[in-house]
C-alpha cells in the first residue's frame, strides 16, 4: 500500500495542472490592464500607491500580466508556474529539513502529500493559482517564502551561506513584504525567529539575516506609508481600533485552528505519528527534532496571529477567504512540525497509547481511509469534476472574446449584452460578469474591448 501513496497523491494533483490550460483572466485583470494601457507601465505604479495600495511589488506584477500585454492566450502559464513553482519549494524544504532522515523518493512524497493537502482543503483554491490578483499577492511570495525557509537548514547547519543563497535570503524579504501586508508580517516575524534561534546556536548574530532584516524593514516601511493605504481603508468604521483588532484576532486564530482540522489531516497525522515511532533513530537526525520546543509552538502561533491581525486593524474584520489559503499552508505546515517534534519528545506516552489501541494506528487501516477522505472530502472531487466542464467552459469564454473583439471593429462603443456561463468550474473561475453595466467589472471588459457597455442577463 505505501508503493502507490506517491502515485495517488501525484494523481490528485493532475487536474489542476491540466485546468490550468482552461484558465482565463478574470474580470478585473481587465481593469489592471486597463490603466497601463493607458498610461504607461510607471505610471500605474504611482497612481497605485498612492490611490489605492503599498504593495509595490504586487502591483508591479499586475501591470506585467498578459492582459496588458494583449496576450491573453499566454494566460494558463500563470497557474502552471505556480502550481509547479510551489511544489518545488515545498520539495527542496522537505529535503532540506529531512536531509539526514529519508532518501529523495521519501522527501517527495512527504512534499506531494503536503501540497496535496493544502490545495485539497484550502478555503478557494482559484484565488491562490487562477486568479492573477491573488496568485501574485499570496501565493507568489509564499514560494519565496518556502524557499527560504529550506535555506535556513544550510544557515542552521554550517553558520554560513553561499554567495547565492546569501543573495537569495537578502533579496527575498523586500519581494517578499511588497506583495502584502499579512506574509509581510509573517515574513518579519519568521526572520526574527530564526535569528533567535542562531543566536542560541552560535552565539552571534547571523550578518545574511541582518542585512535580510533591514532590507525587509526599509520595505516594509515602503507598503506600510503608502497613501492609497488611507484611502482603501477609509470606509472601514472598526478599523484602526487596536483592543478590539487584538481580541478578534485571537478568536479568529482559536476559530480557524478548529475549523482547519478535516478527517484527512486527522489520519494522515495518526499515519505520522506510526512513522516516527518507527523510525526513532531517522526522527533524531533531522532537523526538526533537533530545534528547541519552543520555536516550532511559538512560529505556529505567531503565524496564526499574524495571518488575522493585519486584516482586523485595517479593516475592522475578517480577511478574505485569499487570506485563509495562506493562512491554511502554514498552519499545515507547522500541525505536521510540532506533531514531529512532540513525538520525538515523548516517544512513550505515544507507545502506550498504540499499545491500548492498536487498530487506531494501523496503517493498512488509517492509509486507504486517510486517502478516500483526502479525494471525497475537499477540493479534490471538484477539480475531478470541474475536468467535464473545461472544455465547454472554455468555447463559452472563446466565444464572449470573439463577440467582444467583432463588436469593436464593426462599431466601437457599441453595447453587447451576453448570456450567463453556463459552466463554471469551480476550481478555475473567479468572477463573472454581472447585469449591471455600470458595475466596475462590467466597465473593465467594455474599456479593454473598445465597447460602451456590456451585461448578461437576468
């Protein structure tokens, strides 16, 4: 049975590969590309900060998307890159973390079940790979982020870096809190730790991650002073109340700590449990076992903290559902982290408790449920459906396109009423248009295609 555990997590990651083929733009990628089209790829950025939002980099990210650059055709890429950039860093941190304790087949399927679970149960999963918006905000400088933190081992273990990995963990903290404030706290807060725990280790401070540090400050300073932070917030009434952005913020962590538990994560961490017993001597050499408690109790909690905190001082509430994909990674990431390291810790008292139930942790029993539940429970059983749509879903899109484009050249500013898609995928489509012409999506698309206006119907 474990023989097919990687192929079956590999096959639950195809159809999002292949959705990517019929990913589209959505309608405010439109309204992005709108303003550099016309005023100029600099300009945009200015009119940004200062209207709207500090997210420099973001934003710079936005104004290259390939409805600017009237290719919308090279759109899927998008997603593709995505999708295998943020398995690779998952990959090359599971490798980097258990570098002493499993061969490289091992490592991968650790890395395939982890992303595996994180598209399969994060809250929409079209906003972290689909949707430009989102992709490039969270998703974008959460691979930086992986990817750094599987450097940190090299850091950890030799005291220094190479001239490319000390200019990858330099460079990475000013991308990385330019795309948004939420992994910018993240990002500070992680960095800040791990400076601790180097200085516990060596007894002085690592000069990479000081340089990484201020560099990150200065940008961070950058989003932070923006106007168009005033601006996008302004009509938030609780925003900016720090008692009241505290105490929603703890309930929100308590909450989603409970409402992120699924029967897949259950399972699979009963699995990890009946690993690490196993495998004691392999469990010591690994990093994970070797960091003090404190760190792996204390990051899972701050990030917890920080994925809530920015949204409820900004805007007096609950984050978008984008936020809780991120919010999702890392509270995976660090359940599997602190599960290890409590193991690890207390061998015995999970000896006595296979000893008492012993079916509860038998893996020919816990590995075909943890998998049944790992396809039928979340998003996994919709990009297996969503597979019938695409196709149908991409000539409906083709064809409001190839309406729009013939409408411009017969009559520009002419108005154009469609129908309402009839096959959505959920997995891949965001937004759609609306029936009122005037709503600002709907001006996006008439703008982009030299049209007056444009709907559905009812």
């Amino acid at each position: 049975m474990k023989r097919i555990l990687l192929p079956v997590l590999v096959l639950s990651l195809v159809p999002y590969f292949i959705l990517a083929f019929f990913s589209y733009p959505s309608t405010d990628d439109f309204a992005y590309a709108n303003y550099v089209l016309d005023h100029g790829l600099w300009a945009a950025q200015g009119h940004v900060y200062t209207s709207w939002s500090g997210r420099y980099l973001a934003t710079f990210l936005l104004s290259l998307n390939p409805v600017a650059q009237k290719w919308i055709w090279g759109f899927p890429l998008i997603p593709l890159v995505l999708l295998g950039g943020f398995w690779a860093s998952l990959v090359y941190f599971c490798r980097k973390w258990t570098v002493n304790s499993l061969d490289k087949t091992r490592s991968l399927t650790v890395a395939t079940l982890l992303f595996s679970l994180t598209i399969s149960f994060m809250q929409i999963p079209v906003q972290a790979f689909y949707w430009l918006a989102g992709s490039v905000t969270y998703t974008f400088p959460l691979i930086l982020t992986t990817l750094a933190a599987g450097l940190m081992v090299d850091l950890f273990r030799h005291g220094d870096l190479t001239k490319r990995q000390w200019l990858f963990v330099v460079l990475v903290g000013p991308i990385v809190v330019g795309c948004n404030e939420t992994i910018m706290l993240q990002w500070m807060t992680g960095i800040l730790i791990f400076q601790l725990f180097f200085f516990l280790q060596h007894r002085r401070l690592s000069r990479h991650l000081i340089l990484g540090t201020l560099l990150s400050a200065v940008g961070s300073a950058v989003v932070f002073l923006a106007p168009g932070n005033g601006v996008r917030t302004s009509h938030f009434e609780d925003a900016h109340r720090p008692f009241y952005a505290l105490y929603r913020t703890v309930g929100a962590s308590i909450e989603h700590f409970v409402q992120f538990l699924s029967p897949a994560l259950i399972l699979f961490s009963l699995l990890a449990i009946v690993w690490c017993l196993d495998n004691k001597d392999r469990l010591t050499k690994t990093l994970v076992a070797q960091v003090p408690a404190w760190i792996p109790r204390t990051l899972f909690a701050l990030m917890l903290f920080s994925a809530f905190f920015p949204a409820m001082w900004a805007m007096g509430g609950n984050p978008p559902k984008r936020v809780d994909n991120t919010t999702y990674y890392w509270y995976l990431l660090f359940w599997f982290l602190n599960l290890i390291h409590w193991v690890h810790a207390k061998p015995e008292k999970f000896e006595r408790l296979r000893s008492r139930w012993p079916n509860l942790f038998a893996p020919r029993v816990l590995l075909p449920l943890a998998l049944v539940s790992l396809f039928l429970v979340g998003n996994h059983r919709h990009a297996f459906t969503d597979l019938a749509k695409a196709s149908k879903f991409s000539s409906e899109w083709k064809e409001r396109q190839v309406k729009s484009e013939q409408a411009a050249l017969a009559n520009k500013g002419s108005s154009l009423v469609f129908s309402p898609l009839k096959n959505k995928p959920k997995i891949i489509f965001n937004e759609d248009l609306t029936p009122n012409p005037e709503e600002w999506h709907n001006m996006a698309w008439a703008q982009y295609f030299d049209l007056g206006s444009v709907r559905i119907t009812q």
